[in-house]
C-alpha cells in the first residue's frame, strides 16, 4: 500500500495486531471464541442471546421453590429486567421490560429500558420504536430524545441526527453526549475541523464522564498522529480516524467512513483490513470476509490479514480454508502467537483431529504457561480422546509446579491420577483442591468419579451432588446431575 511515511503507516495497522493479545481475555477458560468475545474483551456491549440450560431435576436434592412467574408485579419485573442488563442477558432484559410495560402501559420507563436494551442488542429500528412510544407518553423526555440522535446516528442519517441535536440545543439541553456524537458525525462527513473542535471540548469538559472522555481522546489522537506523518496523504487521516471509531466501539460509523474512502481507493490494504474488522464485530461475517479477502489480493504476505481471514472463515463454518490462513499467519510470524495457536486448537478439536489438537494445546503451553486453564483441554483430550493418561499425568504435574498454591491444579493432577488409576494419591489430590477452594464444582465431580470407580457409590453420589449444588447452571453441574441420576437406578 502506497503512503508518504511507511513507518508511520504502519502505525496505522498496529491497532490491529494490537488486538490480537485481547480476543481471547474474555474468552471462557476452556478456550471456546466467538466475536462476541471480542467485543467483551475490547469493552463493548455485546449483543448476543445468551441461553441458559435448563436446570435438571436431581432427585433427593432440596431446591427452593420459585415464586409463580405470572405473578410478579410491575417493581419486580422491572428489578428483574434491570438484572438481566446489568449481566448482559439482553434478551431476557426485554422481555422482563415488556410484562412491566403490560402491567402499566401509561408508565414511560418500561419503554425507555426497552429502548437502551434493544439499542444495545443492535436492534434499532425495535429500539427507535420504543424512544418513540417514550415521547408519546413523556414528551419531555431528554434521554429518549438522546437514544433517537443515537440511533439516527448509528443508520448514517446523519442531517436528521443533526436536526435532533440541534432541536435538543435550542430547547436549552446541554450534553457532552450531545456534542461527542455531532462531532464524530462532522468527522464521518469529512468536516474535520469542526468534528476536531467538538471532540477537544468534549475532552475539557468537567461534566463529560471518563469514558467518553477516553473516547473523545482516541479521536482526538488521530489527528495528533496525522499531523506527526507531515505531508502524509489525506486518505491516511481518514484510515487513522476509521482506526479510532473501532478502538471506541463505533462500528457503524467506521464502515460509513471506511466505504467512501474505499470507493476512491479500492487500493488501501489497511482499509480493507480495518472494514473487516468493523464488520466482525457487528455480526456481519459474509461482508467481513469479503473485506479480507480484498486485503488478502493487494497483500498476500501480512500475517495479520492471514489471521483475520482465518477466523473469519471460521466463522462462517469454512473449518479447513481456517486452518490454512491460521497457519500461514503463524508461519509469516503472527504475534501474539498464542492467539493464532488457540483458535488452531480449537478448530482441530472441532473436526475431531485430537492428536493436531493436542499438540497445538501444548504449543500454547510452551508459549503461556501463566494461565493454569491451557492445562484443561490437553488433560482432557489425553484422558478422554486419545487414551494417553500417562501423557495426562505429566502435564498435571507441570500444573502443580507451575501452580502450587493453585486449588486447580490439584484438581488437575487428581483428575489425571483418575486416569492412571492412582486412586489413593488421587483422592489426596482432589480433597485438597476441595479444601484450598471449596466453591469449585470440578474437584466434587471429579472426586465423585474416582469413587465410582473403586465402586463407593454412596460416596460418589455426595460428590456429585456437591458438585451440582455449587454448578447448578453449569456444564459440570448438569454431568454430576447425570451421574447421580444413573447411580440411582444402578
């Protein structure tokens, strides 16, 4: 790609490679990765449904009888709608955020979280609905007022999101969310002195929050690294500012800016790379994966588009064409490498090819032996796919001597002695990852199998319900119900 300064330009593309060390920070401990993680570890909202499993009934256990759901009033449904988006259960949120607009449907908050979670979900023509019906009812409500700016934003209707804001202005409301959002559109039309001036007094401004002085600040440093590459393209600054609306969550507007300088120069490698990037993190993988692919053709040898590409192929279910772009970002010296590793790993697991998922897992332990869950799904592929408990045991030693005040780890080294059929030191092991942490469910349900196989049921049956008292939501909690279920009837 042609720019005045190639060390700068690069600068340009480091948020990318940046980012590779964070995708997997909120990604659960057994290494599972979708985008909406990525937005988690970047500190976004994310959008997706979250389900959860139904608990199963384990019997001889005391639960505690819920109240009947047809029964909660108006205070209790909105408490449970605003539990459920303080936890990110969007959906849920919703729902809960409907039965109290049901049960009083001349109350305007119900619509006004209604608006805030559909808006969160990326949901905005049900969220643009929702501020309406709020205006209905309360006229005068600014936040309403607010989230319609918001979502005219978010759609590029940028002269009625301006027509909303100067509404609000004449009206005598003052916002530093107001002036963040009009500056960030000036700066999407290209007006970037104005766009400029509004973000730098977003920045002083006393009443602004932290954050969106953090947001203001990102922006604000794109102009700071433009003027630093003196006499770099204008195009570069438009890169530079496509950049920040990603670091800042602002996907919308990146794809909006990143478009029309791509209709001009369909030749801008990282351009290309950061509409992919914009794309990933709004759900829209098919366009994604065009972005790359159009980065791929003008570069084939940047490791960081392998990556991408790779993991986007991923997502749309092209297991094998991932593979391959994962390995030659590896070999074209992808860093960090623990990342591309992981999302190999998995990926080898997926198709069943243990022996390549394994010895991907234990590269990644060679590369980051600082987290004692890299340890779970070698342990368990040795013992479960592969029938290698020998090699399991070798790998929960190094867990205890990686980690010896670490309750994990001997749950590790106790599961692995389980396959060994060491089952004295195993139960020394496992009872004394129970004892230096009694809330984990694993060791319970890992004791409980050790016990079923020296043929203690009734001893077996305690661990497994210990483990699904402490797990009852859980994939452990659900396999202990399991096997106590069957010890039952045995």
């Amino acid at each position: 790609m042609k720019k005045v300064l190639a060390i700068v330009a690069a600068v340009a593309l480091a948020f990318l490679l940046a980012m590779g060390d964070q995708l997997y920070k909120a990604v659960a401990p057994s290494g599972e990765f979708s985008w909406s993680s990525v937005k988690t570890a970047l500190g976004f909202k994310s959008d997706e449904t979250i389900t959860i499993a139904t608990k199963p009934k384990l019997p001889g256990i005391t639960t505690i009888e819920k109240p009947e759901e047809s029964n909660l009033s108006y205070d209790e449904r909105m408490t449970k709608g605003d539990y459920y988006r303080e936890k990110g259960f969007l959906t849920f949120a919703a729902n809960e955020y409907v039965k109290a607009s049901d049960l009083e449907p001349k109350n305007s908050t119900p619509y006004l979280r209604l608006t805030q979670a559909n808006f969160e979900m990326g949901d905005f023509a049900k969220a643009e609905a929702d501020a309406n019906q709020v205006m209905t009812l309360d006229p005068s409500n600014t936040e309403a007022r607010y989230y319609l700016v918001l979502i005219a934003t978010k759609q590029s209707k940028f002269d009625q999101a301006l027509q909303q804001i100067s509404q609000l202005e004449q009206d005598g409301i003052t916002d530093s969310r107001l002036t963040f959002y009009k500056g960030l559109i000036f700066i999407t039309q290209g007006k970037h002195k104005e766009g400029e001036d509004l973000l730098s007094q977003v920045s002083a401004d006393p009443t602004a929050t932290a954050s969106l002085k953090e947001k203001a600040d990102k922006m604000l440093a794109a102009y700071q690294e433009f003027e630093f590459a003196q006499g770099a393209e204008d195009l570069y600054l438009g890169e530079l500012l496509s950049r920040g609306l990603n670091q800042i969550g602002e996907f919308e507007l990146a794809v909006t800016k990143l478009k029309d300088i791509l209709k001009n120069r369909p030749d801008l490698r990282d351009a290309w790379n950061l509409l992919g990037f914009a794309y990933l993190n709004l759900n829209n993988t098919l366009f994604a994966v065009t972005a790359f692919e159009q980065s791929y053709k003008l570069d084939p040898q940047l490791a960081t588009t392998q990556y991408f590409l790779g993991l986007s192929y991923a997502e749309i279910g092209r297991h094998d064409d991932s593979i391959v772009y994962l390995n030659y970002a590896l070999s074209n010296g992808f860093e960090p490498k623990v990342v591309a590793q992981r999302k190999l790993a998995d990926l080898y697991l997926e198709k069943a090819d243990y022996a390549k998922s394994v010895a991907a897992y234990e590269e990644i332990l060679k590369e980051n032996n600082q987290d004692i869950n890299a340890f779970v799904r070698p342990i368990w592929i040795y013992l479960e796919f592969l029938n290698q408990p020998d090699k399991a045991l070798k790998l929960g030693e190094a867990s205890v001597i990686a980690f010896p005040n670490n309750a994990m780890a001997y749950n590790l080294l106790g599961w692995s002695q389980i396959g060994t059929q060491n089952y004295v030191e195993g139960e020394k092991n496992l009872l004394k990852s129970i004892q230096m942490d009694p809330t984990q469910a694993a060791p319970h349900y890992n004791l409980g199998k050790l016990y079923e196989a020296t043929n203690e049921k009734e001893k077996a049956k305690v661990q497994y319900q210990a483990a699904y008292e402490l797990d009852q939501n859980g994939s452990i909690g659900n396999l202990a119900a399991k096997r106590y279920n069957i010890l039952l009837v045995d």
